[in-house]
C-alpha cells in the first residue's frame, strides 16, 4: 500500500515531512469532500526520511484533531515501516455531517494544495450535511402560480387535475410552504438568481451584437423553450433531399445544444446571484453556468458522465418526468456522442465557480454531401439496408449484417462490395476480423 502512496502527492494524497499544525487543514478537507491520506515522514521530493517518537506524534495528531476539528471526522492512524524508517499514515475518511471545521474554517483540496472554501460552497457544506439543498429551503415568495407546469403536464403525460397534492408529489410543497424547486418552477419564478441571459454576436464575433434576451421572471421550463427558440433563430437548419432520402443538416447539432441547455437550467447553483449564459458566435456556441461540479463528484467522473449526483434532484426528477432530459448522467456523454461523426469536439472546461460548455459549429461541405446523397439514392433498397446498419452500428462484420437482413453469405458479400466501390462504406481488419464502417467524411 505505501509504495502506491509513494507515487507523489495528488488531490487525495498529501505528504509531510513533520507535523504541523497545517495538517488539521488537510484533515478538514478530506472530511468535507474525499477520502484521503496523509503520509508522514516524506519530504516533498518523496525522500523517506522517517519521523523521531512516532508513538508522541501519534497521540498528539491524535489528540489534535479531536480536540480542533468541529465536528470531529472519522480518521485512522497508525505506525508503518518503510526502508526500515519509521512513518505515520493518518486516514480521513469523507464525513456525512460537513462541514467539518477547523477554527471555524472549512477546506477543500486543491491539485496538491489546501485551500479555504468560500462562502458559496460553505453554505452547500451546510445544506449537505442537514441532508438537504438550496432548492429544498422554503421560499421567501408563497404568492406563486404553476400555469406553464400544469400546461406541461397536460400535453406532455396526458396528467389534467393539477391540484396540490400532485405538487407536494413532485416534493415542490410542504406542510411550511412552497420550497425554492417550486419558486423556480412559477409562472412568475421570483427567484433572481436564475436569470440567463442570450447572446448573438455578428461575423465579428464580441464586436457586434445582433440579438440580445434577458430571461428572469418567468418559469425555468419557460426559459428552456426561450432558449430553444433562440437556437433556432440563430442556427442553421436545412436538409439535403434528392428523390426520397433526405437528412437534416445543423450547423450545431441540435440534440447536443439541448442537452446543454437543460444541463444548465437543472444543475446550475441557484444560491448564486449570477446569471446563466448562452452566447452564440459565427463559429461556436458558449453556454456558461454558475457554480461548479456538485459535491461529491469528480471533473474526471463529470467528464465521463457515468456518475449522477444532481445538485437539484426535485428539478431534475421533474425534467425527467416531462421529457426534456431522458436519463441521469447521461448530458455529457450524449453531447459527445452527437459530434462524433465531426473533426471538432465539444469542450467542457471546469472552474470552481463555473462551467463552461463549447459547441462548435460543424463544418461541412454541402457540395460533397450532396454527390453522396445522390449515391445512397441510386442505391438499392437492399443496399441501403446495409448502410444504414454499418451507420447505426458500425463496426461490424459481415455475419452480424447476414443475421439482420437475413441474406446468404454470398449475397450479402456482393451487396457490401458494390456500396465499397461507391465509396460509402469501408472495412477495417483483416480476414476474420474484418469489420465495416462508413467511410470517414460520409455520414
């Protein structure tokens, strides 16, 4: 176990070479966000230099943290040998009544740093360890109306009778009172802090604006339909259709700019009054929203988008519910997955008081698309078959494609030769491996 401690210091890992008051620091950052570990009797070169009375360390870290660290975490301590020197590994293990404190501070980690957290993140360390969240609190405003989300309900589940027990259902009212989720929610959405704000730049880019909306005062799930509008008012949409194949092409796929728009809308931090932000360029579109990654999760498990831990779950339960967003944790990954077949990629770039999601606009040149439309129209019936397997599911092989279109082996080979030799379809591997894709460029 030391020698994977031994490989240099990270966000969950710290070395001292004595200790410290400093220490204490640490141990609150462990406490309030990760589990971590902290290796006495290493320098910052890793050179194992040991500690002198490790059993008197040992009782006043010990004594330390218990008599300094408000509440008091759950730790391990312990003696360990290495390269015949004497060490003390301290464990600190992630605590559910944060924030853990010391000197009435609280800490988080930083790369291979300790730092003290603001208030923002203070306050959410609060919440958390009350079990709770800022969309929970009780709202200020009681005088609200739920028009727009009863008409949601309606068209979208078919749901008619609206009544109150149906919002204390969807946890958006208690016995106290309409919470913050409600608020948000409102026709009139009382709640400053949700405001986003639309930009779109001419040719120039930041030196002309063409097109600017406000969104405050009004429901979040009108704001995401302002937001579409906006998209399609800004971004081209057209289709390529020659006799009966047609294929719609985005000049930003639209499927990605609406995963990152309810992204924002549902997982932003409403306890910061600053407004969200959607800004569309000639060559990308930008979408900014306050606060960083949730507590609890990674930008390494954020990017990969196989973790949920939403920030504001009665928003995001409700989103799921209508529609709009279809499964926990799945944003990022399906905006990745729509620029796949694009030489350019989306970006999310992680601040600790923001995120920022960058669509870039894909380009394409129409001319070829439209030659290649016209050979997947002169294709057969059979062969577009084909193609549209090897596009959905590619790569694959040739036995799988005979299993869907229940063919022969040698039918099928020759369907699969005359769609290579009009070039839109191309194998990788040898022999048995062989597999088919689409010809890079051709989808």
């Amino acid at each position: 176990m030391i020698d994977n401690i031994l490989q240099g210091e990270s966000k969950t890992i710290e070395y001292k070479q004595s200790y410290t008051q400093s220490l204490l620091k640490t141990v609150s950052a462990y406490a309030n966000f990760d589990d971590g570990v902290i290796l006495i009797g290493i320098t910052d070169n890793i050179e194992v230099i040991g500690v002198e009375h490790p059993e008197k360390m040992l009782l006043s870290i010990e004594q330390a943290i218990n008599d300094s660290l408000e509440p008091v975490p759950y730790f391990e301590i312990e003696k360990v040998e290495y390269d015949s020197k004497v060490l003390i590994l301290l464990k600190v293990y992630k605590g559910e009544f944060t924030p853990y404190t010391y000197k009435q501070k609280a800490y988080k980690r930083s790369g291979t740093s300790t730092v003290q957290v603001d208030r923002y993140i203070f306050e959410e360390l609060i919440l958390q360890g009350r079990n709770s969240s800022f969309e929970e609190l009780i709202a200020d405003q009681q005088d609200l109306n739920f028009q727009i989300l009863a008409e949601k309900f309606k068209s979208i589940l078919g749901i008619r009778n609206f009544s109150d027990d149906l919002l204390t259902t969807l946890m958006l009212k208690k016995t106290s009172g309409f919470n913050n989720a409600a608020a948000l929610l409102s026709d009139e959405n009382p709640l400053e802090s949700s405001e986003i704000q639309l930009i779109a730049y001419g040719a120039d880019n930041v030196m002309e604006i063409k097109d600017r909306q406000v969104l405050k005062c009004r429901s979040i799930l009108e704001q995401y339909d302002r937001c579409m509008d906006f998209f399609n008012k800004h971004i081209n949409i057209g289709e390529i259709i020659d006799g009966a194949y047609r294929k719609t092409y985005e000049e930003i796929p639209l499927v990605a700019y609406r995963e990152a728009v309810s992204n924002l809308i549902v997982h932003r931090d409403y306890s910061r009054a600053i407004a969200g932000r959607i800004e569309i360029f000639s060559d990308r579109i930008e979408l900014i929203s306050p606060g960083g990654l949730p507590i609890g999760i990674t930008e390494e498990e954020y990017l990969d988008g196989r973790i949920s831990v939403a920030r504001n779950r009665i928003l995001a339960d409700i989103f799921l519910k209508l529609k709009i967003i279809e499964k926990m944790a799945t944003g990022v990954r399906r905006i990745k997955q729509y620029y796949k077949e694009s030489n350019k990629k989306p970006e999310f770039l992680i601040a600790e008081n923001s995120i920022l999601v960058v669509l870039p606009k894909v380009e394409r040149n129409y001319d070829e698309k439209i030659e290649q439309f016209k050979r997947i129209s002169a294709a057969s019936e059979k062969e577009k078959m084909i193609y549209e397997i090897i596009r959905a599911e590619g790569p694959i092989g040739r036995a799988a494609i005979e299993k869907k279109i229940g063919m022969g082996k040698s039918q099928t080979i020759e369907l699969i030769n005359q769609l290579r030799s009009i070039h839109l379809i191309t194998h990788t591997g040898k022999g048995p491996t062989t597999k088919y894709i689409i010809t890079p460029g051709e989808r």
